[in-house]
C-alpha cells in the first residue's frame, strides 16, 4: 500500500459514521443544504463575552471534513451553518484532502 493509500484509508476510517464523523448538514455563501460527513468539535470552553451577566458567549469551534464535501470553498470571514447553528470562519487548515475550519458564534 502506498503512502497516499494509507492516508486515504486513515482519513475514511476517521470520518466513518460508525466511528468518529457523523453527518452533518452545512450551508455557506447562500448554497443549497449539502450533506458533509466530518467531525465538529468544541475548541475550547464557551467564554462570556462581556460579563456572565450579560447572557453572551463565545463558542469556538473547529470542523473536520473533506474538502471536496463542501458546498463550496471556504474562505474566513464567510458565515457557515452547520445543522442550523450559524458560525464564522475564522482559520481554515488544509492538508491531504482534509480541512479544519476554526468556527466562532455567539450564543446565549
């Protein structure tokens, strides 16, 4: 098996429903709904934006997938909803066919 084999087989292992991707359904730039099979993970806790009082925090999380499931090319800054939660891009790693989106909302 090559090297290029391998890191197909490894990347449909890791995206298999069965053992860490699920489907999920995502939205960018106005496209029709498109069903992407990854993995959607918190980065880390949910920060209050101001104060706890206010209500207002910040999730940030990231979003693993093929890139070639995606309705479209992600670009930061564009908004993306992801089974109906809406986030920003804000960083986007590309390796092998993969990517990783860095993913903010604010949520209350």
């Amino acid at each position: 098996m090559t090297f290029k084999e391998q890191l197909a087989a490894d990347i449909s292992t890791f995206l298999n429903p069965d053992e860490f991707g699920e489907e999920y359904s995502v939205e960018m730039g106005g496209s029709e709904a498109a069903a992407v099979v990854g993995v959607l993970e918190d980065e880390e806790e949910t920060q209050p934006t101001l104060s706890p009082a206010d209500g207002v925090y910040l999730a940030l999380k990231r979003f693993h997938c093929r890139l070639s499931d995606l309705p479209m090319a992600p670009k930061i800054g564009r908004e993306i909803s992801v089974n109906g939660d809406r986030y920003q891009v804000l960083d986007i790693g590309r390796s092998a066919g993969m990517c990783v989106l860095r993913l903010e909302a604010y949520q209350s």
